[in-house]
C-alpha cells in the first residue's frame, strides 16, 4: 500500500471512528454542564464556581481520556481487540489460583456495568437533544418523550446494518457536530475569555477547598463528560488505534474544550441560560436546525456504547461466559464488526423504558455515571497487571502510575453512589443481573464438565475399548465432535450401542484462544492414532467465527477426508432439574434455562444440517 493510499485509509477510518466511538464523549456538552448546577447535587451559579467546574472539566478530559485511556489503556490491546474482555484475557494468561479468580469476577461485573451504561447512554443523549425543541417552539412540549421513542427505536432499528456502513454515514455528521458546535462555543468565549484562566488546576483545588462536601459531590457531575472513555477502548477492533487517536487531538478534544469554555463564558455573563446553556450558545434563527443536528449526534452517541456491547457479546460467547447467541458479522474485511440481534432489542427496550420513566434528561442523569466508572475502575485494576506481567515495569513506576489513575476512577466511582436514590439503582440492578447470569453460566459448565469427566475416557484408553464392543467397520469417514481431551460421549455411545466403528474415525476439538485472531499457518493441528484414527485440534480466537466444515477441508491432505462423504457427530447434552439434590436450586434452575435457549453448536460450527447426526445425552443437575 502506497503512503497516499495509506493516509487516505487513516483518513477514512479517524472520519469513520468519529461517527461511531466519538459520539458518547462528542454529545456530553448537551446535558453535562446543566447537570452541574441544576441537577440532584447542585452548587450556586457563581463565577469562581464556574471557573472551578471548568477546569474539572478540563483536566478530567486530558487525565482520564487522553492520558488514561488514548495513551496508555489503549495500548494493552489484544492483537489489535479492546475492551475488559479482550484486556483479561490478556493480563490472565500463564496466571492461575486466586488472583485468576479475583480477575474473572472483576471482568464479569465491568462488562456487565458496560451494558447497563449501553442502556442508559442512548436515552440520555436522545432525550437531551430532543429537549432543544422546548426552547425552539413550543408545539413540541408534551411530546418530548414520544419523539425520543419513536427516535430510539429507528435507531436500534438500522443496527444490522453493520458499524461499517453506520460509520460511513455518521462519521461526516459527526464532523460537522464537533466543527460546529466548537466553532461557537469558540465565539462565546471570546465575549468572556476570563474562562481561559480554568486551565489552571488551581481553580479546581480552589472549588473544593470553597464548596466541601459539596464541591465532592459535584463529581458525580463531572464523570458526564468523560463517559466515553470506556467507549474508546471496547471499540478499538472497529477502526484501530491510530485513527481514533487522531481524531481526539485533532477534532474531538479541541471541540470539546471550546464548547465547554463557551457554554462557561456564557453562564458568567447570564446565570439565566442555566436553564438549557448548551443550546443557548446558538442564534434563535438557526435553532431548529441546531435541533436537529443535536438530534443526529445524540442517535450516533448511542452508537459508540452499542457497537462496544455487540464486540464484548461477541468475546463473551467465546470465551464462554454467556450461552451461544447468533453473532452476525457485518463486515469482511473488519472481522472485528458484528451485530447481535437478541443484544440490540433487549438494549432497546430498555432504553425506551427509561425515557417513559424517567421523562427528563436531568432525572436520567442521576442513573448516569455508576456503570462507567465502575468499569473505569476494573479496568484500572485489571491494566496493573498489563504493566505488571506484559509490559514488565517495575512495580514503583507501575504503583505511581495506577494509583494516579485510581484517584480519578475512585473519586468518580464513590461519588457516583450518592446518586442512588436519583437512578442509579437502575444501572446496578441491571449489572448484578447480567453478570449473575454470566457467573451461573460459567458455574453450570463446570459442573456438567465435571459429571461427564467422571464417566468419560481418554484417548489412551480408545483402542481397548473399540475392541471390546467392536463387531464391524463400516465404509466411510465420520467426524466426532469433541468438547474436550477426552473422547467424546457421543462416539462411546455410537459403539457400544451400535458396535460399529467407520473405516476412517476422526475426533475433532474446538479450542478457543486468548486472543483475538488465530495465525492461519497454526490453527489446525492433526495427531495421527492407530487404524486409521486422527485426533485433530482446530483454533479460533476470540473475535472469530468458527467454520468447520471449511477447517476440515482444508486438512484434506492429512486425514484424507472428503466433504461430500463425511458424517458429523454432534454430542448433544440434556440437562434435567435433579430434585433429588437441595443444594444451588436457584443457580441450577436458571442454568437449565439458559442451557434451552442456546444456539444449536451445528449452526455456531457452520455445519450444514444434512452431515449431521446428533446423539443426545442425558444428565441430571
């Protein structure tokens, strides 16, 4: 590729990466500084108060978004995969015993925060730009909540179009959001440029040495404007990390610090536009229009949160957290875009859900924050051990660096829980049960492993036991599916059922890799058995999608086999409730349930349903 050609693809992708990972942070502006004097934990509209939340702002978005996550967080990527799955399975490898344990638990509960904030974030950012239409006309007042409802399901609506194609479209939008809303927040400041003095993190010691407690709980507030750092990082797969540095420092940070310091100058020169300050930076003549861009940014800041839960669904079914879901992939040249159906509705009736109870974009807020920087948190902890066991650094520079980080994440975290009572009961409920379901999930497995180990056989023992069931071999070539080392349950079944055994047996493992793409020249691994017997392993990383059939093709010249004469057997487990047992009814019941509603293993292997033949196995729980 030509270095023209190359700044072009860079080019396209930062422009594209502002359409999808920017638009969380990107559309902050529209409710973050109202939340800040007029929300559940308000402080007086004062010009040294103003100067002290602007330079929180400030320096909250160069600490936590360009020196946490753009420079540092972001560099611990999984072969090119973000987010807290892709970064635990990093940081966990070769490790084993408690500190393994302590890691899962914690990643569990971030991703299952990172849902409840993929929730929230397109409500709020819908409903706060659709408020705008309160200050343009009037005719629009009582029907603020139907608009953002009937917005947000279009929205999750053209989800399967794929993150390629939504980028494409967004990212000019995008562009244009950033270009304009920078330019005047720009023209406000220069009628007051006494907010340039927020630069200086003296103002933000000075805020809270003058407010106290309550300069402490205004943080719960300033989290706003930095709740898409999360974003950046679990989207990293989509575009890379190049192009979504370039465009923080050279569009969206400078944008930003401009729209802030404008809305800042503003309220200094007339506490009055507290009421909506963000849209009152714009010309009443052009408000509608205004409105309406507000309107398309708010629907691309939903993206950015949705396209990070279709990736980290993606990784979890992998690495066998949550029971097979379809996974769409809508890109072939970016295995890293996908789409989950049965994800993208769930997180859409949920949204619509909040906008009916909770009407107001300042009501919203207050379940805002606790979902984000509790997974700000985790993946604090979890980039210590990235610097400690990957990067090798010394544990004082390490200590110094995480604790520095870990001052803003707690101060954030603890903060937030204030908001309780105003809504963040919600993204915490939400959470406990999403990752309560990936524990029981991950908990069941482990059990049905264990009972089928105890009855299983290794493959040392596989040549004694078909000679003593054995009666005949019949002409052709079967693969058995295997779900671990041992053989299969539905191969010792077939034999000792059936006392036949194919001319040409192959037992076939699927095995899912730390990381996110497997090397091609590595993936398949054939082990040559006795009488015409092969043991063969097949690798997949965790952002791929597992195709069978094509992997058994392409080892042809090893096991000698042919599609159009080759069986699949697929050992089918069918878990019943043991009433016998008292103990984990709960946990048992609803891993049952979650056992019936994953996908066939025949259609996440890609294995055409006319090769296979399924022999079932019963077990109790």
């Amino acid at each position: 590729m030509t270095k023209t050609n190359n700044v072009s693809r860079q080019a396209a992708l930062s422009i594209g990466a502002l359409g999808v990972v920017f638009g969380d942070i990107g559309t902050s502006p529209l409710y973050a500084l109202k939340a800040w004097f007029s929300g559940h934990h308000a402080i007086a509209l004062t010009d040294g108060n103003v100067l002290g939340v602007l330079s929180l702002i400030i320096w909250s978005l160069l600490i936590v978004i360009s020196l946490k996550y753009v420079t540092f967080v972001m560099a611990a990527d999984n072969k090119g995969e973000g987010g807290i799955f892709a970064l635990y399975e990093l940081v966990s490898q070769n490790r084993s015993g408690r500190s393994v344990f302590v890691m899962l638990i914690a990643t569990l509960i971030g991703g299952a925060l990172l849902y409840g904030d993929g929730v929230i974030t397109p409500a709020i950012s819908v409903l706060s730009a659709i408020e705008g239409l309160d200050i343009a006309t009037t005719l629009a007042h009582g029907y603020i909540t139907h608009i953002s409802c009937a917005i947000l399901l279009l929205l999750f609506t053209f989800q399967s179009s794929g993150t390629d194609k939504i980028g494409r479209l967004f990212g000019p939008v995008m562009l244009l959001w950033f270009i304009v809303i920078g330019a005047f927040g720009a023209l406000s400041m220069l009628n007051n440029i006494v907010v340039l003095e927020a630069f200086s993190p003296l103002h933000a010691v000075r805020f809270f040495a003058e407010n106290g407690i309550a300069g402490t709980l205004v943080l719960g507030a300033v989290v706003l404007c930095v709740t898409g750092g999360e974003a950046l990082f679990a989207d990293m797969g989509h575009f890379g990390r190049r192009p979504i540095t370039l465009a923080w420092y050279f569009v969206a940070l400078p944008s930003l610090l401009l729209n802030y310091l404008g809305q800042g100058a503003l309220l200094i020169n007339n506490p009055k536009f507290i009421v909506n300050p963000f849209f009152s930076l714009f010309p009443k003549t052009i408000l509608l229009p205004i409105v309406g861009l507000a309107t398309l940014a708010a629907i691309i800041a939903s993206q950015a949160i949705i396209s990070g839960a279709f990736s980290l669904t993606a990784q979890a079914v992998h690495l066998g957290f949550i029971p097979r879901i379809r996974v769409f992939q809508t890109s072939e040249l970016n295995p890293g875009q996908v789409y989950v159906g049965s994800v993208n509705w769930i997180m859409a009736a949920l949204s619509i859900f909040l906008v009916i109870s909770f009407k107001h974009s300042e009501e919203l807020a207050g379940a805002y924050g606790i979902a984000i920087t509790g997974t700000m948190v985790i993946t604090t902890y979890l980039f210590w051990f990235y610097l400690r066991n990957i990067r090798k650094w010394n544990v004082v520079p390490a200590a110094i660096l995480i604790s520095f980080f870990a001052c803003f994440d707690l101060g954030f975290f603890i903060v937030n829980f204030t908001k309780i009572d105003g809504g963040g009961w919600f993204p915490i409920l939400l959470a406990s049960i999403v990752a309560y379901i990936m524990y029981v999930w991950l908990w069941g497995r482990e059990e049905v492993y264990d009972y089928v180990m105890e009855r299983g056989l290794h493959i040392t023992d596989l040549e004694s036991e078909i000679e003593k069931y054995i009666l005949a071999k019949t002409p052709g070539e079967a693969v058995f599916l295997a779900a671990s080392d041992y053989i299969p349950h539905a191969f010792l079944q077939h034999l000792r059922r059936n006392r036949v055994v194919p001319e040409k047996l192959i037992f076939l493992q699927v095995k899912s890799l730390n990381e996110p793409y497997a090397d091609s020249g590595q993936r398949i691994f054939v082990k040559k058995l006795k009488n015409n017997v092969s043991w063969m392993t097949v690798s997949y990383g965790f952002m791929e999608k597992p195709n069978v059939p094509v992997s058994v093709l392409q080892a042809w010249n090893q096991i000698g086999i042919r599609k159009e004469e080759c069986n699949y057997y697929v050992g089918r487990v069918f878990i019943k409730y043991d009433d016998e047992r008292t103990d984990h009814k709960i946990k048992r019941k609803l891993f049952i349930l979650l056992s019936s509603i994953s996908d066939n293993p025949v259609d996440y292997f890609k294995i055409p349903e006319e090769l296979v033949v399924t022999i079932g196995t019963g077990v109790k729980l």
